[in-house]
C-alpha cells in the first residue's frame, strides 16, 4: 500500500465519522425541540412560577450564606469577617 492511499484513507474515515456525529447532533436536536416544548403553559408563566419558589428554597438563608462566605474566604485566603455577600441568587 502507498504511502498516499493511507493518508487518504484515515482522512476519509475521519471526515465521515465527523460528518455522521454532526447529522446525529442535528436529528437530535430537531428531536429534542419537536418533543421537548410543553404547548400548555406560556413562557411567562414559566418564568414567574420558577422565580416563586427561589425564594423558599432556602429554609436557613443565614446558615447558608454563612457556609458561602467561608467557603469564598478560604478560597481567596482571607478572613471571613472580609468577606460581604450583597446578595444571593440561584442561577
């Protein structure tokens, strides 16, 4: 076998697997949307029922801001009466 014909052949083979992983993602996706969408409830209403529970989430706020400024305060090496959470939100 020649040295080209090699080279053409891992090159093929890497460009259809690309090519098939590429259509899979498509399919997919296009599967995904298709079925994923629930037609019953509006965007907006999703997004003020999510922001509701946020806030209740968090049964000991204190306790649970307390954990976050030391655990940022042993990250960055400092005294965690340096540390000054303003807020916290759940991303």
């Amino acid at each position: 076998m020649s040295n080209l014909f090699v080279l053409g052949l891992g090159l093929g083979t890497v460009f259809v697997g690309l090519i098939c992983i590429i259509v899979l993602c498509k399919l997919m996706s296009a599967i995904c949307s298709k079925f994923g969408k629930n037609p019953t409830q509006p965007k907006a209403a999703l997004a003020t029922a999510a922001a509701a529970p946020a806030e209740a989430s968090i049964p000991n706020r204190q306790e649970f801001i307390a954990a976050v400024a030391a655990a940022i305060a042993e990250e960055m090496g400092t005294e965690v009466s340096k540390i000054r959470i303003l807020s916290v939100k759940k991303i």
